[in-house]
C-alpha cells in the first residue's frame, strides 16, 4: 500500500514540479480547474432539472406517463453518450496526453517494483487525476436526475459512475501502452499518429453530417434500428456501466449482474494487458534503425544563400520527418471533404479555405519547443531573430500560399464554378480571406514562439507526453488562437459590411490578404526583437523541456 500511495504522490509531484517552470503551466492549470469545476457544477445542473416534474412538463403526454421518459429518452441518450465519451478519452489519451514521460510502465521498470504493484499505482495515479475526479464527480451528481426513481437506482448510479471512470481509464492506459509496444518503428508511430488525428476531426463532424443527411431526406432515421444499436451498445463496456440504472429501475437483476461482470472483466483484462506489454518491452529489442541514403544536401543546396535560408533549409528539412507537425498538410484537404459533404449548401465548401488558414500555423506557435535543442545550436552561432523568423516565414509561408491556391483551384473546378464569374468572385473573395488567415496565424506565431513555450512530445515518441502537458497544451493554443482572432478583427468588420451594404465579397477578400501581409510584416519584425532580447532565457527553457522528454 506504501508504494501504491508513493506513487500516487510522485505523480502529483512532477505536476507541480511541472507548474513551477512556467506561469503560463500555473495559468493554463488554475484555467482547467475552472473547467473542470465548470462541468462538474454544469452537470449537477442539468441533473437537477432532468428530475423533476416541470422538466417532465414540456414533454408530450406518452413520454411524460409513468416511466417512458427514463426508458424512451434517458436510456438511449445515456448509452450513446457514454460509448461517445470513452471512445473520444482513449482517443485523446493516444493523441493529446499520451502515456506520461515520467510516469509510465518502461521508466519504472528499473526499480525492482512488482510488475503488478507497479501497474495499478500507476493507473491508482491516473484515477487520482484532474479529469478522473472530475469525471467521477460529474456522474456522481447526475445520479439526482435519478433521484424521483427510488434511491436504489441513485445508488446504482453512484457505483455506475465509478465503475466507467475506471473502465475508460483502463481502456484508455492499455490502448496507449499497446501503441507503446506493437508501434515500435517510426513509420509505423507516425502513421498512426495521423490516422487517429484524422479519426478525431472526423468523429467531431459526424454528428452535424448525420443531422444534415437527416434534414436533406438523404438518411431516414430508423427507430426500431436505432433501439437495437442502442441494446446491443448497452452489452458492451463502452456503455454498460450508463446502462446499470435502468437495469435496476426495469428490475433486470441478472442483466444488471452480467454488465458488472463485463466491466470488470474488461478492468481486469485491461490489468494483464499492461503487464503483458511491460514484460514484452524488457525482452524485445529496440528495432533496427533503417538505413537511409542521402544524396546531397538536400534544401540546404537550393535555399537562399543567407542566414535566413539556412534556416528555412533546415526547418523545411526538420518537418518532413515531423509527424507531430504534419498535420498542418492534412487538415486543410480534411477540411474540404467534409464541407464538400454538405451539397445542401452548394458553397458551403469555400469557407474550408478559411478554416484550413485557421489552423496552419498552430504548431509554428510552438515551433522553438519542436525544434528542441537543435535551436541551441543556432543560438551559439549568434543568429540574429530577425534571420530566423523570416527562414521560418519562407517555409511556412510557401506551404500555405501554394497549398491553399491549388486547393482553391481544385474546389473551382469540382463546385463547376469555373465558367462563371461569381465563381472566380468566390475564388477571390474566400482564397484572400483564407491566405490572409493563414498569414494573421503565422505573424502571431513568431512573436508567441518566443513567448509562450510549453513542452511537447518527443520527435521519436509521438505519443509519448510530460507530466503536466495537458493543460498547457490546451491552453496555450486557445490563447494563440485568441490573439489570432482579435488581429482578424479589420477582415471581419468588412466581411460584415459587405454583408450588409451589399459591395463586392472580393472585397473583403483583398482586405483579408492586406490585414494579412501586414500583421506577418509585424510579426517578423516583432518577433525577431523578442528572441533576440530573450534568447537566454529561450535556450534555458529549451533545455528544460527537453529534459521532461526523457
């Protein structure tokens, strides 16, 4: 119990240890608190108001009577939003936190502890976390939308809440720690790495597709078939434990017996799993590294012959082997096929240029962090900021300038548009507003680059993720893409004037490039001053981070 408990407190000890690095960790940390505690407060809320009669109220008579609204609205809703939740947290545990840099099976190993000891202290720590026992609490309040069912059903919900915390943090630490073992090339990581991103945005526009084909007559919702998906989903652990109460509200005693078997079942099956992945790790060796020819230079011959080319060379040449950044030349592509989807809405497909200069630039707004101590390097030869930020520039600025012209051009011809004029206006109007989003993103990210650092994933362990990172990770994006959208305000005042006066969308499309150009002009300027004042202090943090790779 000693080591289970001393585990338990060194994880909450490398989190403030990760706090005390930065006041933007602590910022980003007090901000999840209050998320948390927003959800928490939330959910007691809205389980309040689903327990009483008024709610019962503004619901047609059928559904009002007897037990019709447990069964016909909170059963289902309840076992599709539980399978949703876990599926979503094992994907986010892959993708976002990763299996911690410290504290994971492989760094324990070395210290004599029980295989088994080791593997519950470690998911005990991951229980005794922020979102766990915000989870817990969550489900642990919803049970007062129970309470008008007897106080044996809220009793059930008390233990069904614990029961899915613990079943998703199970599944969620085995599916990591399967990645860990059986993804144990690079090739191999790094695709998976962009098969799960692409598998999360997807999953996000699946409900708002499924409501549209419903509106457009293109999918007839079935429910007799959406009542059998719903009972079969309830067997198995994505949503058996949502549905205990209402095996206990039915007086299904042993249905109710065999879910609670079928989750720990999975609890434990997911125990062995993490053993049997430790065990394998120690006895199989680290895989061969692939030899690879490499003819010339590479950029770095056909690069500006300059400082800035150098680094221009050197940081188009780090993310071609970047999985954690490549994502930057998908998601405008995903972006298109899922608003090209939408041919209820024949241009909607155009505002996708918009959304994908969104999203550009969001790693470069951390680019230091993935550069790792590689920039050190740079810093000893004495590079002055401004260099740097305009190689950065050449990149990422060419990336989007010749990936959203070609993407535009491709979704002139597919639209059909092509023949007409109000289809070059749309070209126009949309690929300015989207290269100047995509330039706003960039100037803002050399200036918060040398700003704002937070650790990051290893190159070689993408999936791998300090202790602490979470909620840096969350937070300091949103606040890069805050700064972001109040530097956007001058396209968005004349989008909305063109709206409402009437003049040409191009318009606004030329404004959205000015405003553009003119914030990357600042940003490079701006940003090159901010390195050169702060570069000691940037190295200092670059090797701090790196050291939280380990």
């Amino acid at each position: 119990m000693n080591r289970l408990l001393t585990i338990v407190r060194l994880r909450w000890a490398l989190t403030f240890a990760t706090l005390h690095r930065s006041v933007w960790q602590v910022v980003g940390f007090v901000i999840g608190l209050m998320f948390g505690a927003g959800v928490v407060v939330g959910t007691g809320v809205v389980a309040w108001f689903a327990g009483i009669p008024f709610f019962r109220g503004l619901l047609p008579a059928d559904l009002a009577a007897n037990d019709a609204w447990m069964t016909a609205i909170m059963q289902p809703t309840m076992v599709v939003v539980g399978a949703m939740v876990t599926v979503s947290t094992a994907l986010a545990q892959i993708l976002v936190i990763g299996e911690g840099g410290t504290m994971n099976l492989r760094n324990f190993a070395i210290y004599g502890i029980p295989d088994r000891t080791l593997n519950l202290g470690l998911t005990l720590s991951t229980l005794c976390g922020v979102p766990s026992i915000v989870g817990m609490l969550s489900l642990t309040l919803w049970s007062m939308a129970y309470r008008r069912a007897g106080g044996l059903v809220v009793l059930t919900q008390i233990v069904a809440g614990v029961l899915a915390i613990v079943t998703i943090a199970s599944i969620a630490k085995m599916l990591v720690a399967l990645v860990g073992t059986l993804m144990r090339s690079k090739r191999s990581s790094n695709a998976l790495y962009v098969i799960v991103t692409l598998l999360i945005v997807v999953a996000a526009q699946l409900p708002n597709m499924f409501a549209q084909s419903m509106a457009s007559g293109r999918f007839e919702f079935s429910a007799s078939g959406f009542s059998s998906a719903v009972g079969w989903l309830a067997w198995t652990p994505l949503s058996a434990a949502f549905q205990l109460p209402f095996d206990v509200l039915a007086g299904r005693w042993l249905a109710l017996l065999v879910r609670m078997v079928i989750l720990l079942a999975t609890i434990a099956a997911c125990y062995e799993v993490g053993l049997w992945c430790l065990r394998r790790d120690r006895v199989a060796a680290p895989p061969a590294a692939a030899g690879a020819r490499v003819k010339g230079v590479g950029a770095f011959g056909w690069m500006p012959d300059s400082r800035s080319g150098a680094i221009s060379a050197r940081v188009l040449t780090h993310l071609r082997h970047d999985p954690r950044q490549s994502m930057i030349l998908i998601m405008p592509i995903l972006f298109v096929v899922i608003f090209g989807i939408r041919t209820e809405l024949p241009g909607f497909i155009w505002q996708s240029l918009i959304w994908g200069g969104l999203f550009m630039s969001i790693t470069e707004s951390n680019g230091l962090a993935y550069d790792g101590r590689g920039f050190t390097m740079q810093a000893q030869v004495g590079v002055p900021g401004r260099d740097d930020r305009l190689g950065r520039v050449r990149v990422y600025g060419v990336i989007a300038t010749v990936y959203l012209g070609v993407l535009g051009l491709v979704i002139l011809v597919v639209t059909g548009s092509a023949d007409s004029v109000s289809g070059w206006q749309s070209l126009m109007t949309f690929l300015g507003a989207g290269l100047g989003t995509a330039y706003v993103g960039l100037g803002v990210a050399e200036v918060t680059s040398c700003l704002f650092l937070y650790p990051v994933a290893s190159i070689d362990r993408p999936f791998s993720s300090p202790q602490g990172r979470a909620l840096a990770q969350g937070f300091m994006p949103f606040l890069y893409m805050l700064i972001m959208l109040v530097m956007l305000a001058p396209t968005a005042v004349v989008a909305i004037m063109s709206l409402v006066v009437g003049f040409p969308g191009w318009i606004a499309g030329l404004v959205g490039l000015a405003n553009g150009l003119l914030v990357l002009a600042v940003g490079v300027w701006l940003g090159g001053r901010v390195m050169d004042r702060r570069l000691p202090s940037i190295v200092a943090t670059l090797q701090s981070l790196a050291s939280l790779q380990k």
